[in-house]
C-alpha cells in the first residue's frame, strides 16, 4: 500500500480529496489537520498547525509518507488582506517546514505543493533600475514565495516536487467566504425567508475558469502521482467565466424572485480582472476534463445550503 | 531634529551608516540591534530581535520614527542555505513585523527597505503553463518576498517606502564569512605566521559590482532622505569586477608570498556567474560616485585585520 499524506486533509479540497482516494485499497491514507477533534473515517489524522515546526517533523518521522498532497493553507484573499502574518506563517514557513521534514525523513518522496492561478497577481515590470517586483494580495505573495520556495528543493534534487496552480474551484463543502458560496448561501436564506429578498454582491465583472471541487480533486490526484519533478501544471476547466454568470445561474434556480444590490466594500483591492489560462499538461498530455456543469455544480451548492439553513431556522 | 530609525544599527553597514549619520546634529538617532549589551555613542538603542513583533511594536511605538532604515537582515547567502527558516523569519517576517508596526504608530514616515543584486538570482521562466518561478538561494528568495511585501505596503499609500537594491560591498569591518574579509583575514593570519602560506578560494570567476561599504552608507542615506515612494533605485559602484581581482590586489598588498588553493567546496550552489547593472538615479539623478578606489578599501579591510589577527597571536 502506499503511503498518502494530504495536508489540509479538513479544508474544502481535502475533504473531497480524501472521498477520492479513499475507497482506493491502494492507498493508506494519513492526514494533517488543525481541526480540532475532527475525525475522517479511512484517515490517520494527527492535529497539528503546520506552523508547528517540531510536531510536523515528528508526524512526518513517524509516517514516512510516500506521496504528499500540501494542501494546507490560508486560501481565501480576502482574509489574507486582514491576516498577513499568518498567510505567510501557514502558506510559506509552513511549507518550508513541510519540504524540510520531508527531505530529512523521506528523501524520495513525491510532493504536490498547491499554489494559485493567483500568482498572475506577480506583476514583474521593467524598470531602468531592473525588473521590480509588485504583488496584489498577500495571499499571492505567499503562494509565490511558496513556488521559489519549491523551486530551491527542486534545484537540490532530493525530493520529486510537483508544482501545480490550480483555478478557482466551487462546489459543496465550500466555506461562505468565497464568492459562489456566498451567493449560494444568501440565495438559500432568502428562499427560508431569513433575510430578506436582496442579495449582497461585489465586483460581477471579474472572469475566472471555475471547475467543479470534485473535478478539482481528480486534477490534483493526478497531478500529484504523475506529475513530473519540477514541472508547472495548472489545474483549471479550461472555461473562463464571469462571476455574474454565477449570479444568473444562482438566481435562476431559486424559487423566490430576488433582487441584486452592488456593494462597493465587496470589492476586493488590487483585484485581478481575468485570470485565464491553457492547462495544457492536464488537458492535452492526461487527457482530464471537467465532468461536472457549471450548473450541476451550483445547483449542489445551492442544495447543501438549503439543507444548512434549515438548521439555522430551527433555531 | 529628525527622529531617524536604524535596524540593524551594530552589523556592518548598520555602523557605518551610523558612523555617517551620528556627527549631524537635526537628527536623532535610534537603533536595534540584537547584538546583546552592544553600545553605540550618540544612538538610543533597544536590544531586540525583529522576529520578536510585540517588542518591536513597542520600540517603533515609543520612538516614532519618521525616517527609517531597515538594514536588519541575514545577509550572507551561504548562511542562507543552512538556515532558511532563520533567514525567512528576519528578512521577511521580520520586514513584515516593522512596516505593519510603522502603519500602526507613525503612517506617514519614510522608510528605506535594503534589498540585494542577488535578487537578479530570481528568474521567471516562460513555459506553457505560464511564467513558472526559480530563485537561487534562500537569500535571494527572502529579498524577493520582502521587495513584494513592499509594493503591497507602496500599493497601501500609508507609508513612504524606498526599494533599494544594493550590489556587493566591502571594507573595514566586514565578517570573514564575506569573500573579500575572508581572503584579507587569510592573508593577514598568513603575515602573522598563525597560518602556512596558503590561501584557500572557491569560484574567483564570478563577477560583482563591488562598493566601499563606506560609499555604501552615503548611498543608503540618499536613497531614504531623497528616493521617491515605491520607485526602485539600485545602489553600486558601476564598476564590474571579478573575485579574483580581489585576490589579486590583497596579495599584492601582502608583506609574504602565498600560494593560492582552490577549494571546490568553497563553491555556493547555483551561483550567479554575474551581477551588474547601472544605478541611473543614483550615478545621473543623484549624481553620487564612489569615493574609494578597490585598493584603498582592501588596504583598510587588510590592515583591520592585521591589527585584530595581532590580539590573535597574543592569546
């Protein structure tokens, strides 16, 4: 059986992750979360923060796995405006701490570290000084300090690295503070009469490829085991999109008209109009493409909320 | 009287910035140091490290600065490669830890961020999945987070922040870890007979803009008195030389003869074989030039070196 560490292994990717891989006899899976008490049926969990220098080189020790999946991070940009220090501290220290843990205990093994379509957000301009650096969003940096941080490993040749960046994911599971499920829980709340019947939106225009968590979970998984040491893949559907097409499809499947408010303090700073990309490794060399409509995947969204707030209701 | 900020006021260009500062009387000098028990006439210092973010609010708080220069750093890239958590955590982190700290206590101040040539080690290859990241050393990659963390906190508008990039610099009172005080302190062991007369190199191949660090700190103190928000100004000598130059002239300076040895283990991975640029705001805006000819700053480096290998001897 071989060894399979996800990182994350609670996150929104993890979990969808684990119900890939783990029905899989293949596979022995452990995973890394800093959810307390939380409990994966099929995974060995220890509950650290990778922050945690010493009780992530212990696991690491103990396990001696054979394929990791880093998944472990702040993903949300917004929040990492709010919360620098600890975006750097979990995404970049915590992957050094990862890949260091790693070479001590397991040098031969395989490594996928998740970084972002974000990193579009690394503007590189020509200046009569020399090319200077700008950045939009401290959860990109972080991620491009990530992939310079793999990229050292990489050079050093003791570990297989397989950096990947995928494009934005949705489906359920995914937390309210990313746009779909945001739109997808207030559409859900209006519906049980518990707010009333405006939604609350930011900037409609910005275009993104949005996949499917599940598709982004087959992407990943082969990423990680067939993805060569050192060699950039993106992970996305290959569609690109405008969030207000969200909002359109969102509104189309609830059962209550709903009117749409524009809020200025939604917009993020330093957003990034479209972030596009051909993913040509996953697409074209292994042959992977969504299985999962845009509306398939938000009509599951919509249907988890709906089951959520009934709960609130209730109350 | 300006309230001026030094961090790392005991390293190397920290002194020499504060020997150039310290005779004028509008300003008033603070420094931080975590150099335990280090004193410096006419500076108010605090002992701490700037990985320590509550001590360094309070310093930055009491003091209020309204200019700034961040010198603190791990500034040795073979250093870097054995301590890359320690290194990330000073350059970077502890960048962080002071420009939220000036946001904090006094938004409107100017601080000078010291960034390095070596960040032309930052390469952004093109590959089909798009502009893919390699850095080459955890030196490198701290100053290249570092530069964006600066243009997020440029992009921000609250603080006044000049990127500069320094080339390669020298001089009395540099660490023997550095090519230039190592080959001079091997030479002065060898005159003093505490070493047989052979003196041990790596690469004398690669080429560096190399700079009196007493021209250095002239060029330091423009940059944060005059440079302009968020505009990048490189700081060097314009002169490109190669390492064996260096040899050269310090052997030529030397009283004995001595036979030269390379050491392949003295080689730094993934070295940069050169490093130059021109420093048009600083040569043609500015209009500064170096004051110091090479052999004037390696005589001085030389004869440091005679005097502290002489305590040496005596032991």
């Amino acid at each position: 059986m071989k060894r399979v560490l996800i990182t994350g292994c609670s996150g929104f990717l993890g979990r969808h992750l684990v119900d890939l891989l783990g029905g899989d006899s293949q596979y022995r899976l452990f995973g890394l979360t800093d959810v307390e008490d939380d409990v994966i049926p099929g995974v060995e969990i220890r509950h650290l923060d990778i922050r945690d220098r010493e009780s992530l080189f212990s696991a690491i020790d103990a396990w001696k796995p054979q394929q990791v999946f880093h998944l472990a991070a702040i993903t949300n940009v917004g929040f990492s405006w709010t919360h620098q220090q600890l975006t750097y501290e979990v995404n970049f220290m915590g992957t050094l701490h990862l890949l260091e843990a790693l070479v001590r205990s397991v040098p031969h093994s395989r490594v996928l570290v998740m970084s972002s379509a974000e990193i579009a957000g690394l503007d590189v301009q020509q200046t009569p000084e020399g090319p200077q650096l700008f950045i939009r969003s401290p959860y990109a940096l972080s991620k491009a300090a990530m992939e310079m941080l793999a990229s050292l490993f990489i050079a050093e040749g003791n570990l297989t690295v397989v950096p990947v960046r995928a494009f934005n994911f949705t489906g359920p599971g995914q937390g309210e503070q990313f746009v779909a499920s945001d739109f997808a829980r207030q559409v859900a709340r209006i519906e049980a009469e518990l707010a009333p019947p405006v939604i609350q939106v930011g900037n409609l225009s910005a275009r993104r490829d949005f996949s499917d968590v599940r598709d982004m979970a087959r992407y990943v998984a082969a990423a990680g085991f067939y993805g060569e040491n050192g060699r950039l893949m993106r992970l996305g559907s290959g569609r690109v999109i405008e969030i207000g097409q969200i909002l359109d499809t969102l509104l189309s499947l609830s059962r209550v008209p709903i009117r749409v408010e524009v809020k200025p303090e939604r917009f993020r700073p330093l957003d990034i109009p479209e972030l596009k990309g051909d993913c040509p490794i996953l697409h074209k060399e292994m042959g992977l493409s969504p299985r999962y409509s845009l509306e398939q995947t938000l009509s599951d969204l919509l249907d988890e909320w709906r089951g959520k707030v009934r709960g609130d209701k209730k109350v």
